[in-house]
C-alpha cells in the first residue's frame, strides 16, 4: 500500500472489506469526512474517536521564504490544518 491513500481508494476499501456496495461506502466516507469538517467549523479543537485516535486541529504560522523564480522574499500566510494522531491502544 502506498503512503497516500486518495478518497477513491478509502471507498475501495471500506467497500471491499465491509461488504457493502460501492455506492453506500462512499456516502458513509463522505459523511464522515464532512461531519468531521463540520465539527471543526462550528468551533471544537478536537474530535476524538475512541478505539482510532484523535482529529485535531492545527495552527500553521506564517513564515518567510524565497520566491525560487525571482529569488524575491515573501511571507506565506498561516493557516489551519487537521493532524490525526492514532490511539495509542490500537
């Protein structure tokens, strides 16, 4: 397996291994992956799943860098992401 998984293959995989058509796993991984979002949105920090691990999120700062085509310096903005880290039991 490669270190990426993209959506269409979570799909494969839950469909595969559940036994559920195609179709009713994908509206199961996009329900998921939007209440997660949701959650976010609507102000929680974290998002625990006992047994899996914990959807976080992070704040990225903004920081300098160079621009390679024009060696001029510009600030890349911060921003938020989601970090996952696995329960430690599993």
């Amino acid at each position: 397996m490669s270190d990426k998984l993209s959506f269409q293959h979570i799909v494969d995989l839950i469909s595969r291994r559940s036994g559920v058509q195609r179709k009713q796993a994908e509206l199961f991984a996009k329900a998921f992956f939007d209440t997660l979002t949701e959650t976010f949105i609507e102000g929680e920090e974290q998002v625990g799943i006992k047994g899996f691990g914990i959807f976080k999120l992070v704040t990225v700062d903004s920081r300098e860098s160079v621009n390679v085509t024009n060696g001029q310096r510009i600030l890349i903005p911060g921003y938020k992401k989601i970090a996952f880290s696995p329960d430690e039991t599993v």
